[in-house]
C-alpha cells in the first residue's frame, strides 16, 4: 500500500530552519492525534545527529545505541532541536540531541556513535529469525488505533496471544521533506510500534505509553521492512516493559527495549 493520494504529505515533519520543524498530519498520536507520536521524532533525532557528525567530520561513526527520554507529550505544533557533543572522541562519541517546543524538553536522544571496523570473522547471533513479510497476515492497525501516524504505515503481523507478536513494518513516507534518511534513521523512526501492535490489554481500557526507548545495534540495517519479535509485560505495580528483538531482511539487527506506566481507566 502507498501513498498515492498527492494531497497527503510525503513527509513527517517539514523544515522551517536549520534547526526548526513541523510535523505533518502524519504525525498525529495515537493516544490523542492532537499530539505528536513519538516515533517519527526518534528517526528525526538521529537523522539530524547523523546530520550534525557528518558536518563535523568525514569517517562516518555509526549509531551503536540509541537511547531516548520522553519528557511528556509534544503538541501538533513546530518543535526546536539542540545537538551537543557530551564525550568527544576518534573512535567513540557521545552525542546528545533535544527536541524542544515552546523552550520545553519533550524528548532527548543520547547516541553513542562508534567506529566501523571488519569483525565478519566472529560476527553471529542466537536470535531465532523471523518469517518473511509476505508469510504473514496484513494488520490493520487503525482498528485499535487512531492518528496520522497510524495511518501512514502498513504491517503484517502474526500474534500468538495479546503481548506476544511477530510482524514487520514499513512505510514510504520519508522523516524529512527534501532529506534523504539513513537506514538507521529510518528503522529508529519505526520502533515506537512496537508498544501498540501487540497490546496486553485494549488502549480504552489501560492506558500503557513508553516513557522511554533504547535500542542497541548490531550492525546498520538493510531493506524498507523492519521486523519485530516483541513481547509485552504489565507488573503488578504500575510498571511495564516491551522487549523486542529487531530484524531487517537479513536478519536480528538491534535489540530494544521500552519503559510502561501502567494505568487502568476508571471507569
């Protein structure tokens, strides 16, 4: 499925300034679609901090871990983003970027860039690998789900039971209008589903956002499928945790991890 209809944005935010954007009605949440979803802001964030090395120097570290914050909720409105280098380094560097609305803190991202260097020799993994997109189920996400950024991804997914799921996603809408993202950019800007395509319990019903989201590489991606195999955790106090083991078309290429606040609805 793509997005032929000319009158939809092609993008998820759109350039202002150098360091000012505006999301696109793909954007919206699915928690509240007057809000931004968190998960285009986390490919922008590393876009613009592979943006921002690729200014400062030529060797082309690559994002080893991805480590974002969520502050609180980012309203459908024009956001600023900051970049510092925290630990410079030849090989090893700390970077953090902060997306801002209003002077705000809404969402941080703090990436550690490392050296490529040929380790095929002892390269491996013991992650079992995932069925191709096409042997499983399309998915319909918009059923459980509202908002622009739902909308504007296609899924196939097999669930074994609620929090436990397999699936792949895609999409052919780009991070930024007249940018052209890095795989990595792109699989980061894809990994907040996983806290939604296999939920333990229905949104109406508990309220279960990620306060956060880590992702450690194992290499940079490859293909437009990203595939997921993710399980969903509710704790008896209020806490909750979604893991998953990140694939591309050649196989387990991140593994990640979210932070639940876990709160049933009052009826």
């Amino acid at each position: 499925m793509k997005n032929s209809n000319a009158s939809r944005p092609s993008s998820y935010f759109e350039l202002i300034s150098a360091s000012r954007f505006v999301p696109t009605s793909y954007v919206g949440g699915g928690w509240n679609p007057a809000e931004q979803h968190i998960a285009p802001a986390l490919g922008l964030l590393a876009h613009l901090v592979e943006t921002h090395r690729d200014g400062r120097r030529q060797d082309g570290l690559q994002i080893g871990r991805a480590s974002y914050d969520i502050y609180g909720v980012l309203p459908m409105e024009a956001c600023d983003v900051e970049i510092e280098v925290i630990r410079p380094g030849k090989t090893i560097e700390l970077v953090e970027a902060r997306l801002l609305h209003a002077g705000r803190v809404g969402l941080t991202l703090r990436a550690w860039l490392m050296a490529t260097m040929d380790t095929q020799a002892v390269a491996g993994d013991p992650y079992a690998r995932l069925p191709a997109p096409d042997a499983l189920p399309s998915w319909d996400m918009t059923g459980v789900w509202p908002g622009g950024f739902v909308r504007s991804v296609q899924l196939r997914r097999d669930e074994s039971t609620p929090g436990a799921a397999t699936y792949w996603v895609n999409t052919d809408v780009s991070l930024l209008a007249g940018a052209e993202a890095s795989p990595t950019a792109r699989l980061l800007g894809l990994l907040d589903t996983a806290n939604g395509v296999t939920p333990r319990a229905h949104p109406k019903d508990v309220a279960f956002p990620n306060i956060d989201l880590t992702a450690h590489l194992l290499r940079q991606p490859v293909g437009d499928w990203v595939g997921f195999d993710t399980k969903v955790g509710f704790g008896p106090t209020g806490l909750g945790v979604t893991h998953s083991i990140v694939h591309d078309v050649q196989g387990p290429v991140a593994v990640l991890s979210q932070s639940l606040t876990v709160r049933p609805r009052i009826a």
